[in-house]
C-alpha cells in the first residue's frame, strides 16, 4: 500500500513565507514519528512533500521538494496513494480547506469530518458549545473594548491559532487597555488565564468510540508577555485517566465527526478541568505515546481504519516520556 503524509509547515504550505523554527522543529518531530513506526509496520512506500527550504528528512521516505505553491500538486499525490495522513493548522481555514481535499480524493483519508475541524478550529465556537453543556471553559470572547473579570491576567490569541502561536499573555489591565485595540477586527480572541496545572490528553478515536492514549503534563513558560511550550511529559498525569476518559466521551457527545487522532488541550484548577483547546489532528504530543505505551501506535490506527474494529488500549503499563522542545 502506497502512503501520502502531507504536514503543512515543512511540506510546503508557507511557500513564499516565512519558516518559524519553533514551527519546523515540532512538525518535524511528528513527521519523522509517523513514517518511521509505518516503516516499523512494514509499510515502506511512504511518500511526503518537502518545502526545498526544509532540511531532508532520513528513513527512507519519499520526498517530493516542493518550490512553488503546494495546492495544485497535492490532489495527484493524494490520488495515487492508497491511505493519507494530514497535518496543518487550523489557521486561516488551512485544515479545513486541505480536510475537505482529502476527503474529496483519499482512497482512505485518515483524520476527522468537515464538520468537527470546522468547530474545533474556532476557539471561540468551541467553547460556546461545550459552554452551553456545562463542560468548562475560559470565558471566551471575541476582542472588542469589553474585558473579562480576571484577577491572574488575560490570554489574548487567535481564534484560529495553533498553540500557543500568537498567544499573548498581559496579566496588568492599564497595559491590556492600552493594546487591546491593535487586536480588535483582527479575529482574536480574550480569556481569563487560569493560572493552574497544564496538561493534555491525546485521544484515539473511531466511529464515535474513544481510546484515551495518554495523559500529558505541559511545561509552560509565561515570559515577555509571551506563552511558550518548553516540554511535554506523555502519561505524566495517568491520575487523571478516568476523569480525562469521562471528560472526553462528553466532548464527542456533543461535537461529532472526530476520528484519528486528536489532542486536547486543559488546565486543571481547583479539581476542574477546562478546555482550552480542541485539535482535531495530530499534535507533538504523538511523538511519545508509542514509546510511553509500549506498542506502534500508528499500526494501531492503520489498522483500526482498515478492519473497522478498533482495539482495547490500556494504560495500566503506561511510563512516563519526556518531548523537550526547548
């Protein structure tokens, strides 16, 4: 079987721009994780594209340079393969318009429907729905002159962005006043920051069934007004499995058309959970689970994909594995 892996920053969806390191260095991590555990499965023909820029990628994978804009080579490469994998960002509506690519050309298109990468790419709808179910959020709003109550500082990013990618963090109101307007009109987002335990939870999911795949605790650093990730510890915070599982199946209730994989970022403060983030495609946290669960977790979904039966994963086994990204 043939295999397309299309990831959108070191593929060559920023032909023409610039190429964030921090962005390359992440993508890179999922990549060389994807095609390697495949090759480890005994699937060889693995093809990507690569932005000329990029540094070539080691393992036997087929690489496809790329120097001009991406979109119009992507459907022949989508077609000759048997099975695709996509990794992009939910920004300027790029996993979206690339899901419904792949929907509309893969022989078998891993990863969610229109439906839930529509949702979960809106900071802002996201939290509405899960809001209005009684699962808790940040208080979201859109920027305009109207600031939430917060006695820790407000988190101003994106209602579109990945990460913590353009995410500001001002904790005085005098200095919140002063910029909040150069964020107005611009699709940004407000919340109160919750100054709490940082984790996530990476979820496999098929036909509306879930495997919760590990329990990540996230280091955090809060520097010049700026939020960065510096680590990710998968399975770190296995206490919270059963929580986290019940967490998730309420999420899927409610927001439907999740399948593959996808991470979901939290704070845990005062015993709650809140949803900060819904990422309906795969996230660096991937990179440790198999190590972490001892078994190939990629087989585990290719295989879950092609024999509709999708198996038991337990956590029982799990160790914990640091991802320094920092």
């Amino acid at each position: 079987m043939k295999h397309f892996l299309f990831e959108f920053i070191t593929g060559g969806g920023l032909i023409g721009q610039a190429l964030p390191d921090n962005m390359v260095f992440e993508a890179r991590i999922m990549v060389n994780t994807l095609v390697k555990e495949l090759i480890e499965c005994g699937h060889f023909k693995v093809s990507i594209t690569k932005d000329d820029r990029v540094e070539s990628f080691r393992g036997g994978v087929i690489q496809h340079s790329i120097n001009m804009p991406v979109k119009e080579m992507l459907p022949g490469y989508i077609r000759e393969s048997d099975i695709c994998w996509l990794i992009a960002p939910e920004s300027e509506n790029s996993l979206y318009n690339l899901t419904d690519l792949f929907i509309k050309n893969a022989s078998l298109f891993i990863g969610s429907d229109l439906n839930a990468v529509k949702i979960a790419s809106s900071k802002l709808m996201t939290c509405n729905i899960l809001k209005n179910v009684n699962i808790s959020t940040p208080d979201t709003k859109i920027v305009d002159d109207t600031i939430p109550d917060s006695k820790t500082g407000w988190i101003i990013k994106p209602n579109d962005g990945v990460g913590a990618e353009s995410c500001n963090y001002i904790i005085n109101k005098t200095e919140l006043r002063e910029k909040i307007g150069s964020y107005k009109n611009n699709n940004y987002i407000i919340q109160p920051y919750i100054d709490g335990e940082h984790m996530s939870m990476s979820l496999f999911i098929y036909n509306e069934k879930i495997q919760l795949l590990s329990c990540n605790k996230q280091e955090i650093i809060l520097k010049k007004n700026s939020i960065r990730l510096k680590g990710i510890y998968v399975n770190e915070f296995l206490t919270y499995a059963d929580e986290m599982r019940e967490l998730a199946e309420n999420i899927i209730s409610v927001i439907s058309g999740f399948s593959g994989y996808i991470g979901i970022d939290l704070v845990r403060k005062n015993n709650k959970f809140y949803v900060i983030d819904i990422n309906p495609r795969f996230t660096t946290a991937y990179a440790g689970i198999s190590a972490s669960l001892g078994i190939n977790v990629t087989e585990m979904i290719l295989n879950t994909f092609l024999n509709n039966e999708m198996p038991y994963v337990s956590l029982k086994d799990a160790v914990p594995v640091k991802l320094k990204l920092q």
